[in-house]
C-alpha cells in the first residue's frame, strides 16, 4: 500500500468535473452540465493542472483541445469514479440487508426441531429474525397479506408466479400406540379403533386433514373422540394408554420426552382386506415472496441511470437522500430478500422417502 500522504491525490470533485469537460466537448457545457459557472469549471480544471503538473488543454488552439495526459486522465477518472459508484453501493447495500427484518412462519413441529438451525442461518444476514410458528391455514394467511417473507410449509398450492418454491424434504406418516399395547400387525385400523381410540390433530389443521382424507380413502370409519391442534397433549393421551395416533417423525422428534412411552409401527404394517395400507407422505417447502425482491431490483436499475457528478464529487445522493414511500419500500424489501434468498441458497434440495 502507497504511504504517501493522500492529500497528493485529487479531489472527486475535480476528477468529475474534467469527466464533464472531456465528455461536453467546451467547458460551457460542462458548467450547464454540473449546474456551476463556467469560471468555476475553468478554475477546476486549473487546479487539476496544478496538482498534477502539466497541461490537460492545449490553450493554443480555438477551440481547446485535450492533451495526451488529459486523455489519459480522462480514462483513468472514468474508472475511478465508476469505481467509486460501485464502492458506495456495496457498502450501502451490506448495511441494509444487515439492518433488515426477515419474518419468517412454519409449523410447530419444524419450528421445534429446526428452530436453532434457522436461526443461525438466517442471523448471518439480517439483524433481526421473527419467527411465528402456528398451523398451516393461519400461516398461509399471513403469507398472503405479506405479513411474512418465508413461510416453511407442507402446502404447495401457493407455488406459482411471484413465488418462489424450493422443496427441503420428505417424511413418512407412523402409528404410534402405547408401548405396552398388544398389537395385532395384521389388523385394520377399524379394528384398532374398536379395541382403542383413535386421538387425532384437529381438522382444522393440514395433518389432520391429511390423516383424515387417508383412513377415508381405505373405508375407515373411525369415531370422533378428541382432538388436538398441536402433538404435545395428543401424545400424552397415547403415552398414558388412551387412544393410539397417527403422525409424523418431525412431530414425534417435537415432543420426543413422551418417546420412552410409545411405539412406532410403519402404516404398512396394518393390513385391510388383506392388503397392506398405503405410505402416507408429508413434504416440507420453503415459499419465498420474490415481488418485493422484483420491486426492489427494479428500483435498483432506475438507481443507476447516468446521472451528473455534482460539485464535492460524484453525486451519492440516491441512497443517502430522502425516499418516497415507494422507493423507501422497494430498499426494505431488498433487504429481506437478499437474507431470505441466502437462507434458501445455503440450504441444499435434499428429499427423504
């Protein structure tokens, strides 16, 4: 690194005022050009000649014309104040993706068990993370209204335009039952649920809708006891020899001190007219909202139409000036994009049968 003192070198603002004169082709032009006088230009451009020691116009001939060393600074200052450009940019754009808000929303049972994992993907890019963990209806509200960036959910309906979906992975349906039960493998569920209760998730969630449209689709008729939103109090019920249940590894993995009470048994396992039941699947996506991420780039590119460089240097206003709402908008949403879109990017497609 050069430990000359850097008041050697010019000033932006006399760099971009021979970028205008070269480019205007007079120093008149220019002047109008910048928006100064044009004994102000022509007095830039006699103390860019100063510091550097030598002659940039060639003051013989009518009109001015640009020395060889004009031309060479002409070029190099270009670059710089290019350079300059992108510098301010990049700095800028680093600090509000970290100052930005990532609300992210997923069901219980994955808020529970990669909850931390999230987290620390997600820190590493934003400042602030909110996480809203509920059922798949309530959450796909939120999505909808723009109430959240993310959403982790088994519903796929929503992939479409203005949403960007990438699968995470796969899991398989059990039967758990209590530990200590005396289970017949070749039964039908109708013939458990005669013998015990069957506790399901509500119908109000997407997992009891799932397991509900399964035992339909096999002609199990199986009577309506209780029924819980969330896993903790169904698999306390199971664990205590209530009833058996129906549900899921992540969930199970959620409410895991209640394992030393249970027994897992594949679907398969049971039989109807003979015939092994079906594999009952859930798979988790992310949902990531890309129309704030659209606004956002547009209003990058509309940043950075040529614009003048202004007396004190190249003019830096357009981040650091007052924004209408729309633009202020199109900046935040830019923010949560860039931390949503590095969470998905660090996070392989991985699928588990």
């Amino acid at each position: 690194m050069n430990d000359e003192p850097t008041n050697d070198y010019p000033d932006w603002g006399l760099l971009g005022a021979w970028v205008a004169v070269v480019e205007s082709e007079s120093v008149s032009h220019a002047a109008r050009r910048l928006g100064l006088s044009q004994a102000a230009v022509s007095m830039r451009v006699k103390m860019l000649e100063g510091k550097l020691g030598t002659d940039l116009l060639d003051r013989g001939t009518r009109p001015a014309k640009v020395t060889l060393a004009g031309q060479r600074l002409y070029e190099t200052s270009t670059e710089l104040l290019k350079g300059a450009d992108e510098m301010l940019e990049n700095v800028r754009g680093i600090s509000r993706a970290r100052r930005s808000v990532v609300r992210l929303g997923c069901v219980d049972s994955f808020a529970a068990a990669v909850g931390p994992v999230l987290y620390r993907a997600l820190s590493s890019t934003t400042q602030q993370v909110r996480l809203w963990s509920g059922l798949t209806p309530s959450l796909t509200s939120q999505f909808v209204n723009r109430q959240l960036d993310l959403m982790i959910t088994t519903a796929t309906s929503m992939a479409g335009s203005g949403v960007g979906h990438t699968p995470i992975f796969t899991e398989q349906y059990v039967l758990v039952m209590p530990r200590d039960y005396a289970f017949d493998a070749f039964c039908s569920f109708s013939d458990l649920g005669r013998k015990l209760p069957l506790i399901r998730y509500s119908a109000r969630s997407t997992i009891g809708d799932d397991i509900d449209a399964f035992l339909a689709r096999h002609g199990d008729q199986l009577e309506r006891t209780c029924e819980f939103d969330t896993t903790d109090p169904l698999l306390s019920l199971v664990a205590a020899g209530l009833g058996f249940a129906i549900t899921t590894p992540m969930c199970l993995w959620q409410s895991r001190h209640f394992a030393p009470e249970l027994r897992m048994v594949p679907l398969e396992s049971l039989r109807i007219k003979g015939r092994p039941y079906g594999l009952l699947k859930r798979s988790f996506s992310v949902l990531l909202s890309v129309l704030p991420r659209r606004r956002a780039r547009q209003a990058a590119e509309g940043s950075r139409e040529p614009h003048a460089h202004r007396d004190g240097g190249p003019d830096c206003s357009r981040d650091g000036g007052s924004a209408g709402p729309a633009a202020g908008d199109a900046v935040h949403a830019r923010g949560n994009g860039f931390a949503g879109q590095a969470f998905l990017d660090g996070n392989q497609h991985r699928k588990r049968s």
